[in-house]
C-alpha cells in the first residue's frame, strides 16, 4: 500500500515537472521568436515615471546586467532601436498597452513616433572598439558620465562625445581624435569611480570629462556604497538565483503584479504636486536627513569626483566637468561649482546653456507670430493675495486640432483638475491675439505668489483625460506685473519641451552645445 501511493506520487511529480518544462520551454521559444522579430524598443515614459510591471519577454531586449565592482553595466555588443514615446497620446492607456504588448510591431499610432539607434562595442561601451595602446600623435578623450554621456534619445553621431569628436576633426583635420564614450545609464560618481579606476585610466586619455549628480540625489532607498559584494552566499540566495531563471515564475509574478496594478491618472500626478506646494516645497530636499536612502550624498559626490580628479591628474590627464541636471535647485550644482574652483578644473555649465537657448527659441516663436514678449519681472513676495491676468499661450505645432486645446490645472480657473473643460482661444477672443494662427491662448486670473502646476489637452471629452500632451506637468510661479497689466508667459509647444527629450534629458541641440563648449574649455 505504502509503496503504491509513493509510485503515485513519484508519478505525479514526474508529471508535473514535465509539464513545468515543457511551460518552461514553450514560453523561451516564445520570448526568443519574439526577441527575433522586434524592431523598435519603446521606452517607458508615463507622468511620473509609473507604469507598472515589465513584462518578462522585454528582459531580453534590455541592456544593462549585473556587475559586482560596478553595481551594473552595458551587454557587449548590443544594437538597439528606441521608440520615442515622450510623445502626445490620446490617453494614457494606450502607452501601457504598448509596454505590455507581446505582438513584436509597432501600433499604427506609434509608428510615426522619433527613433534613436544605439551600437556598443564589445566592452558595453557606446564607442568604436578600443584600441589597447593609443597611437603616438593621437588626442585620446575619455568621457565618463551616466545617460547625458550615453547620448539618451539620440543617434550615436549626435551624442555628446560623438559631437565632440565631429567638432575636433573639423577644426584641424590633419590632428588625430579619438573620444570614448564611457557613458552608461543611470551611473552615479561612486559607479563613475569605480569605473575610472578599473578600465578608463589603463587605456591612458590625455582628457577626462566627469558628468555626474543626476543619479547621485536619486533617493532609491539605498547607498551605492552599500550595495552586498561577493562574498559567501546562502542556500537561500542560490535557490533565489536559480528560480529568478525561470520564464514561468516570471510571468506568473508579472500577472500577479499587473492585476494589482492601477495606474495613475495625470490629474492625481497634478493633485500630488499641488499638495506638495501647500506645505514645504518639494523642489526643497534635506539631503542630511535622508543620505542613508540616497545614492550617493552630496558629501560623497564631493568626494568621488575629486578623487577622479586626482586620479586623472595623477596620468597627466587634463579634466572636464560637465553638469548634467536640468533641476535648478540641485545641491549637488554648488557642489559642482565650488570643485571647479578650488581644483582649477573648467566646468560646462549644461543648465545655462539650455535655458539661454530655450530663452531664444521663445523669443523666436513670438517674433515669428507676432506676439507679446514674454514678462520677464523678477519675482518678489506680493504684500496682498492680489490678482494677476496670466496668458497661457501654447503652439498646437504638427499637431491637429479638431475641436480646441484645453488647459486644466490646480486651480478653479483652470478647471481644478477637471480636464478638457477650460477651452483655449484661437479666434482673436480672451487675450488671443491673432485668430487662426495656431496658438491657443487663455486668459486666466490667478493669485500672485501662486505656484501653478498644468497640463495641456487636445479635444478630449470633458472630464476626462484624453487628448494627452506630453507626460509632463509644467508649472509656473504667478508673479504681480509693476504696471499691473497681465503676467504673458512665453509660447509653449503642444508635445515639445524646449531643449529637451524628455523630463531628464536635453536633446540633440543641447547636446551639440555642450559639446562645443567642451570644445571651448579645451583651448
């Protein structure tokens, strides 16, 4: 009797693990086919960067693996095609659908989105292959830095490091360049350090140019620093290790995370930063009260990048710094700024750069269509809750309009979070100026001294979020005019930030600029 229920057991065991390979099998070659047959990546941009699980078939198509002295790195030898999709929807449903979609083709309303194309070498790196010894006469730069040296949301060419070695060939053709590109997404300076240590300084650069901060203020609830190395590991870990393989435990934790999952609405994003703005501001961090959830402190950031200094110097290597975030307020920016003085290192300064020529492309777009310019008063505490008429103006661009753009906001004369319920102007009515010439105006009366977070919508139904502008929540500060007339903001673009990719990163112009400047600090 004993021995039957055990062969009974022992069967069905047999049984199920069969099945389970099986499973295990059929989801691989699924995942592989699939693998095989895309073309365009898309990348995950939603407001607030929430969209819920990955699914496990994209695992393949990523990038980066696990590093043990640098925490991670690029895959050797990797060639990618990126969708853009920092790019209007008609909701936002349609952006997760195209995250989660298995089918390996684009949606018809993608696939006129930008696309960028990435190329790595066979070290991970987004350079030609390296050449072990540098030739006599070669100028060999090595740029190190995190998504900005990458080159995010743009092709090679048009990268930084990539404009940089265009831009030193053409001014003496007969001197030989070489720039590599040592940029890997989402490095911070402690990764950064690492990195020079173990493989920049062996191939003996002649520059160093050190981007870092945007990663480092990241409080992702851990300390680089502290990341576990190698050592001895448990059985736990290996049992961990082994099953993290597995296809099918992966999807059954993906549909499990995926029903639990409710997406955000960009009104709850707007309701967030509004609650945010009725207390202490959220632009306002306290990096002491938080470093051991930080990336890296501004303390160690100091540290890191005067250690790479030394380190660079130490090979008789000249330095570059380079400043890569586009958050005004960032602590990390005086810790910057005071390096560069103290160590004598020149800095390109990439947040002046923009704003100076996103401050043309507005001017630009007033002249071109012939509207008032922008109101430039600096702001100063207001001595009453006073009233100002505030003009939101926004080009529809390549964007068509079927009934009209909307702006909803928090505020009751924005609509109070309701969308596509406060209409724009394009009729010469409301504070437009000139009918018909695709820039929607509102004419809105809002308190001075009053932080206004907006989005823009194009002919959605009211009450509800269709017609989607970009994933972005834009934001102004109201600010009582000296003669009392209306506060004009400057013309915005329907589906475009001025100078930028995306949230984090510049574009391919700025990228241009810093480069030229680099240029400049070379000489």
């Amino acid at each position: 009797m004993t021995m039957r229920v055990l062969r009974m057991l022992g069967k069905s065991l047999l049984t199920t693990v069969i099945f389970f390979l099986l499973v295990e099998a059929g989801l691989r070659a699924a995942y592989a086919g699939r693998t095989a047959l895309v073309t365009y990546v898309p990348l995950p941009y939603v407001v607030g960067d929430d969209y819920g699980p990955i699914p496990p078939w994209l695992d393949n198509l990523l990038i980066l693996r696990p590093d043990p002295t640098l925490i991670w790195r690029n895959i050797p030898d990797a060639r990618r095609a990126y969708v853009d999709i920092f790019t209007p929807v008609w909701a936002d449903r349609d952006r997760i659908a195209l995250l989660r979609r298995f089918l390996p083709w684009l949606p018809q309303e993608f696939r006129a989105n930008p696309v960028w194309r990435i190329a790595l070498n066979n070290e991970g790196f987004r350079s030609a292959p390296f050449a072990p010894a540098k030739r006599p006469g070669v100028l060999r730069i090595a740029t190190i830095g995190d998504s900005w040296t990458f080159g995010m949301n743009v092709d090679q060419d048009k990268s930084y490091p990539g404009r940089l070695e265009a831009l030193l060939k053409q001014e003496d053709p007969s001197k030989e360049v070489e720039v590599m590109n040592f940029g890997i997404l989402g490095y911070t300076s402690f990764q950064g350090l690492q990195l020079l240590r173990t493989r920049v300084l062996d191939l003996h650069p002649d520059v160093v140019v050190i981007g870092f901060g945007m990663n480092d203020s990241d409080v992702a609830g851990y300390r680089d620093k502290d990341v576990e190395k190698p050592g001895d590991v448990s059985w736990r870990d290996r049992v961990k290790a082994i099953t993290a393989h597995s296809e099918s435990l992966a999807l059954l934790k993906y549909a499990a995370l995926a029903l639990r999952f409710h997406p955000k609405d960009p009104g709850q994003f707007l309701k967030a930063d509004a609650k945010a703005d009725q207390g202490k501001s959220n632009d306002v961090v306290n990096y002491d009260e938080i470093e051991a959830w930080t990336r890296v402190s501004p303390r160690d950031y100091d540290h890191n990048l005067r250690e790479m200094i030394a380190l660079s110097r130490g090979q008789g290597a000249r330095v570059v710094l380079l400043d890569n975030e586009l958050w005004p307020e960032s602590p990390y920016r005086p810790v910057l700024r005071k390096i560069s003085a103290d160590q004598k290192v020149p800095l390109v300064d990439s947040l002046q750069l923009i704003a100076e020529a996103r401050s043309q492309i507005e001017r630009a777009a007033e002249a071109q269509f012939h509207l008032a310019t922008a109101s430039s008063a600096p702001a100063t505490p207001a001595a009453a809750p006073a009233e100002t008429a505030v003009i939101f103006r926004v080009d529809q661009g390549r964007y068509p309009v079927a009934g009209h753009l909307s702006i909803v906001g928090n505020h009751p004369a924005l609509g109070n979070f309701s969308p596509n319920t406060i209409a724009m102007h394009d009729d010469g009515t409301n504070g437009d100026e000139h009918a018909g010439d695709h820039v929607w105006t509102y004419r809105a009366m809002l308190p001075a001294g009053t932080r206004v977070r907006y989005v823009y919508t194009n002919s959605g139904g009211e009450g509800r979020w269709e017609g989607l502008d970009l994933p972005h929540v834009r934001e102004i500060q109201v600010v009582a005019q000296p003669d009392g007339g209306p506060m004009y903001l400057p013309v915005e673009a329907f589906g475009r930030l001025y100078m930028q990719a995306d949230n984090w990163h510049t574009d391919a112009v700025g990228y241009d600029l810093i480069a030229r400047h680099v240029v400049a600090a070379l000489k």
